[in-house]
C-alpha cells in the first residue's frame, strides 16, 4: 500500500473519528457515524436541515459538494460563523471536526436555539455554495479527484464503469496553466459541442509542486494527452489530429469542416485525460519483441492483468457466451464462418478457455517484425514497427544531452519543437533550433512510456511517443465503486469485488 493510500485512511477515520464525538455532543450515538446512508439521515437531523437534502447525497459529484456544506452547517452549530474557520473545517475535516468534538470548550448547539445570523436565505445559500466550491476546487486541484474508466483500454486492470480516486499528491500537484476556468469541467461548457470552460487572459507556466515519490516503473498514471494540443471540434481525441493530417493531407483536414469541424488549440491542463500504465521512466530504454516489453533489456514484470488478441480454433461447435463472461471477458468476440473466434484473453481466461472441450487450439495474434504501421510512432518507413514489434527506443530525461543526425530526429523533434518550445527546423539536411545549427540537445523535462494493459486495444505511446511530464496528472490510487454498463441494478450492475480496489 502507497503512502497516499495511508495517508488517506488515516484521515478517513480521523475525520469518522471527530464525527462520532460531534454526534454525539448532539445527543446522538457516536456509533450511528458507521451506518451507511443512516449516518447521513443522523447528520442532517443534528444540523437541522430538511430531509429532501437526502435525494441529493444520492448523485455522484454533486453529493461532493452537499457533504461539504453539511461540513459548514455543523461548524455554524459550534458557532464558527468565520470565513478562516469554515475553510479550516472543509480543507482539514480530519484535523478540525476531532477538535470540535473533543475539546471541552467547544460546545454543541442545536441549530433551533440559535441567535440566526443577519443574513437573507439567499445570501446564505450563495455564500454557503460559493465557499464549498472554492473548497472543493482545492481539493480537486491540489489533492485527488474522481474520474471514470470510459473505454477497455486498461483492462482487466481497470473495468469500463470503474470509479475512481486519482491522487494528485503522490506525484505533486502542478499549478494550473489555465487558472480562470468553469469549476468541475475540464474543458468544454456543458450543454455544448465545443465552447470552452477556460479562460486564457492567465496563462501560467509549469510548476509542481514536490510529491510523495517520483513515477515508478508499472505506476497506472492519468495524464493529459500529448497529441492533444491540436485537435477537431468533432472528432476531439478520438482521432488524433496529426494522425489525419498524416493520413489525409493538412489541407484536406482544415478544409473539410463537415466531418471534422473547426480545428483547435488547447492549453496542457485542458487536454484530454488519458490512464495508462508507465512501461519505461525517464532514461529506460524500450523494446517490444513478439508483443513481449522489455525494459532495459529484462522482460516486463507487469503487476496487472495484460490482454492480448487471440485466435480460438474450435470444431464447430459454438462457445457459450455465459461461460465467456465467467472467465471475466468483456471484449465482443469476432466469430468467424468456420466457427473460430478472435478473442481478447489474459492469461487467466487463456488458461480457462483452453478446457473447453470444443477448443482445439490457441494461436496468438502477432504482427510479424517487418510489418510497418505508419500510424505507429515515430511515422517514418525506416522505422518498420508495428503494435507487436517496436523500438528499442530511449526515454528522454532531464539534464541528458544527445547528439542529433537525420536517423534520430524524428524521435525528439515533437520534444524539441512543441513540449520544449524551441523553434526547430529542418533544412537541407541539416537541424537548426532556435536559429542556429545544432548537433546536439540537452533535454528539460523528463519524459515517460506509457502503455495499456489491454494491449491490442490501447491507444498509447506506441501511437503518440512520449508523455512529457508537465503533461502527468497523478495516480491512480482506488476504485471506489465499479459499474458494469451492461447490465442492470438488479443483474450484477454493481461489481461488489471491486469496490474500494487499490489500483496495482
């Protein structure tokens, strides 16, 4: 378990701690703070407010914001009415809600027996809703936030319909590049195609602030998207837009608004939010052979659960799909005329399928070495790699200085050009940067790989290169609840194994 988890459990039950003695400075019993959903019928009674509050406790997000201002209304019943205090109580509640409950000068209050402070409802409201959501930005920006898992890329590790916590303090919260921006959207108004939350008047540079650790080698990490500085309106980060412009033309791109919409910018905090896996740190170099990663020459030890594509010969007779969701796949099988299937296995449903007494054999699906993707990093013919087959390829870092020749600088020009902000080009053979003739190039940031675990069906640095570390958000630390989008409330809907899962 990280210090971040730790971290984190000490301050829950610090804060149920300081909970059980308010309630019962209330007249309540402490232990009532235990029960689910009646601790919260028990809060609202102590702090005199109407019970339809309840219904919104239910909503994801916005319950967010109505515990915090249950935390201001139990801290107006130990008249704490001050700006400082309210903010003390809803930044630090493991620390300040135990004062209030074990201090003997602290006194508890029935909210009906006091003096109501000079304030209309509406000014109250406001107040109250103003404060909660500066508290609660703070603590999405500098401290964890929740995020949903919208596509399989990092299964079986992560499940469509996971939620969870990422923490921002593991790797060092980073000051916001775009300061002046709608609070709880990332970067499109809601009820809007394309109009953007943000604000660019303030343009911040890069800073992070120091975290609990640096990125580790298998860290499941959430990062902004490195091609996403440039994008379409209508296809945002589904399709990456150098990708169009590699398959299509720049030209043919910019001009044809009825696919593809208006073409944007967007500043590195706003960027899409990508979680993937960090294969290779800053400084490793990478290989993949045959699907296999090596990292530094050794195979990767991958603490997750990898998938891969196979091909299952069977002879003829159908696999049930019952017994293809008991072995934990969730990917839709390709069911070929012949009766085989492709299908996407780790290596616990590998073993599991090959029992079926209709399965004859097991082929992996593999791209042989030689076989060029061009939409595979780093998009030149020389470089004849594939998803299966790549590299190896160095991992950029900080402070290391590399010469630079016409084999090379197809890796590095991204890094040079765009993450760095050097003005790079290339003219009859030769590298200018920044105006002047350059052989060599010292790196500024480090940089990191990152991979799915869901390997044929993962969108990652194989795609894009490399993700530069201004671009990290956090890290992944534990899914809080875990929805199964196919299935109902009362057909398994709620994944009960996986609730309170630390991320691994």
């Amino acid at each position: 378990m990280n210090l971040y988890l730790i971290l984190f459990f000490l301050f829950a039950f610090a804060t149920v701690a300081g909970l059980w003695g308010i309630f019962t400075k209330a007249g309540e019993a402490g232990w009532k703070i235990l029960i689910p959903f009646y601790n919260l019928y028990i809060w609202l009674k102590i702090i005199g407010k109407p019970l339809w509050w309840y219904i919104f406790l239910l909503i994801p997000f916005i319950n967010v914001f109505v515990i915090l201002l249950m935390i201001v209304e139990i801290l107006k019943c130990f008249k704490k009415y001050g700006l400082l205090e309210q903010a003390a109580g809803v930044l630090f509640p493991f620390a300040y809600l135990p004062y209030l409950a074990y201090s003997p000068s602290q006194a508890y209050h029935d909210p009906k027996t006091l003096k109501p402070v000079r304030k209309t409802i509406v000014r109250e409201w406001v107040d109250a809703i103003i404060f909660a959501v500066i508290a609660a930005s703070i603590i999405r920006i500098f401290f964890f936030e929740a995020y949903t898992i919208p596509t399989s890329s990092m299964e079986k590790s992560l499940l469509v319909g996971d939620y969870l916590f990422v923490s921002k303090v593991s790797f060092g919260p980073k000051v916001p590049n775009t300061p002046l921006s709608f609070p709880f959207v990332h970067h499109t108004l809601p009820l809007t195609e394309s109009t953007k939350s943000y604000l660019e008047w303030i343009s911040l540079p890069y800073y992070r602030f120091p975290g609990l650790a640096s990125i580790k080698n298998m860290d499941v990490v959430v990062f902004n998207y490195p091609d996403g500085d440039t994008l379409s309106t209508k296809l945002q980060s589904t399709v990456s837009y150098y990708q169009l412009v590699r398959q299509y033309g720049r030209d043919a791109v910019w001009n044809n608004k009825q696919s593809v919409g208006d073409i944007i910018a967007r500043p590195v905090d706003k960027r899409e939010n990508f979680i993937k896996r960090c294969i290779g740190i800053a400084g490793d170099s990478i290989c993949i052979v045959d699907r296999k990663v090596f990292i530094n020459g050794k195979e990767e030890q991958n603490p997750g659960k990898r998938q891969f594509k196979y091909i299952v010969h069977t002879d003829g007779n159908p696999i049930n799909i019952k017994n293809l969701e008991k072995l934990g796949i969730t990917e839709p099988p390709q069911v070929y005329n012949n009766g085989d299937y492709e299908l996407t296995l780790s290596d616990a449903a590998l073993e599991g399928i090959r029992q079926y007494s209709n399965v004859k054999s097991i082929d992996p699906e593999i791209i042989p070495k030689g076989n060029w993707d061009p939409n595979i990093f780093p998009f030149d013919s020389t470089y004849r790699w594939n998803v299966d087959n790549f590299g190896p390829i160095w991992v950029p870092k900080s402070g290391v200085t590399i010469k630079l020749n016409m084999s090379n600088i197809m890796f590095y020009k991204r890094i040079i050009g765009v993450f760095e902000g050097n003005d790079l080009k290339i003219i009859d053979g030769k590298i200018y940067i920044n105006g002047k003739v350059a052989d060599s190039y010292t790196f500024h940031m480090n940089y990191y790989w990152m991979m799915g675990d869901n390997r044929h069906n993962s969108m990652d640095s194989r795609y894009w290169g490399f993700v530069p570390e201004d671009h990290v958000v956090g890290k992944a630390s534990f899914v809080w609840l875990s929805l199964d989008p196919n299935k109902s409330l009362f057909d398994g809907k709620i994944r009960w194994s996986k609730l309170f899962h630390i991320v691994k």
